[in-house]
C-alpha cells in the first residue's frame, strides 16, 4: 500500500509476500517508517544587540514527519520575553522550522553622577545622567573630575565606593564625587 508520509520498509519485506493458499490462515506483515522531516530549531536572542541567550535548540525530523512538537519558552536574568512566536508548537513539516524567542533586556534605575564641593555640598559641574534604559545587570562607570576640568579643586576622601558597578532595578544610584579647594599661598602684607 502507498500510505501518506510513510515509506515501505525494504530491508524488512516479508518471505510470504507470495505463495499458494493453505488452510491455516496466512498473515503478511508488511512494515513502514514514518518519512523524515524537517528539524525544528528553537532560538533565544536579544532583540537590541542580535546576541544569543542561549545554544539553538535542535529537535530531529528523524522520521518525524507529520507528528507534534513543543518548544521551551526560557526565563533569563535581566530579561524579558516580548514575543512569543506562534510556531512554538506544530506538528513536523517537509521543510525546517525556525522558532524565534525574542528577548528583551529590563529597565534599570539610572546612574546619577555629583561633583560637590566637600565643604559647602554646592554643585561644582553639572549632573551627569547616565541612563538606565535596557541596562539592568550590565556594568556602569564614572571618573573624577581632572584639574583641567576642574581648576583650584583636588578630589577629596578618595573614589566613591559606588564610582563603578552594576545597574539595577528600582530607584536611580546616586554617585557622589567631593572635591576642595587646594590650599594657596600666604598673603602677607607688610608695613
């Protein structure tokens, strides 16, 4: 028989395809493989960078064709899954499927950079604002104020412990950089 997405097994064909009719009754068995399929692939990306989150996924068309398959849908740190793609589950075709997660990465709190005066707290250049947008769990940085930049002013009581580090959720991190005025000399008058 011609059976849909299946093939005749051949190395496997029965001896007693033929003969003479007997009468005991005669049972001829016949066997078939289901035909092969397309793989289905699973993969997990950033949308904003084109990086994998994770290996392809890779399920076997194997004599598959025509039976159901299932993607996983993964949780990752830091990210969020903004589609789910409506092939997640089908059934093996003919061709390859290509499953696509798409991820995108968490908000952070920004990063909010101060360069004060030690003494009077006054603001000796402007805020800096480094932005948290799709950030969270990715590393930040922040530098002093130079002498170029900053004239007549040294930095005081050393780097802030927070000057580099992680973004993360919730409300902004407060970086503070305090300076003094370095010491000048003497004015003496004399009579």
């Amino acid at each position: 028989e011609n059976i849909t997405i299946y093939d005749l097994d051949t190395t496997n064909l029965p001896a007693n395809d033929s003969g003479v009719y007997t009468v005991t009754p005669i049972i001829i068995t016949y066997y078939y493989k289901r035909q092969n399929a397309g793989d289905v692939t699973a993969t997990y990306v950033d949308v904003d960078t084109n990086t994998a989150l994770h290996t392809p996924e890779v399920q076997s068309g194997a004599r598959k064709l025509g039976l159901p398959y299932d993607t996983d849908q993964k949780v990752f740190n830091y990210y969020e899954l903004i589609t789910v793609p409506t092939n997640k589950s089908g059934n093996f075709e003919s061709g390859n499927i290509l499953v696509e997660y798409k991820y995108r990465r968490k908000d952070a709190g920004n990063v909010r950079v101060r360069h004060l005066d030690a003494i009077t707290n006054a603001p000796l250049a402007p805020e800096e604002f480094l932005d948290g947008s799709r950030k969270l769990g990715l590393n930040y940085t922040t530098q002093a104020k130079t002498a170029a930049q900053l004239p007549n002013y040294e930095l005081f009581g050393g780097i802030p412990a927070n000057a580099n580090g992680v973004y993360t959720a919730g409300s902004d991190i407060i970086v503070t950089y305090l300076y003094q005025r370095e010491n000048a000399g003497n004015v003496i008058a004399t009579y």
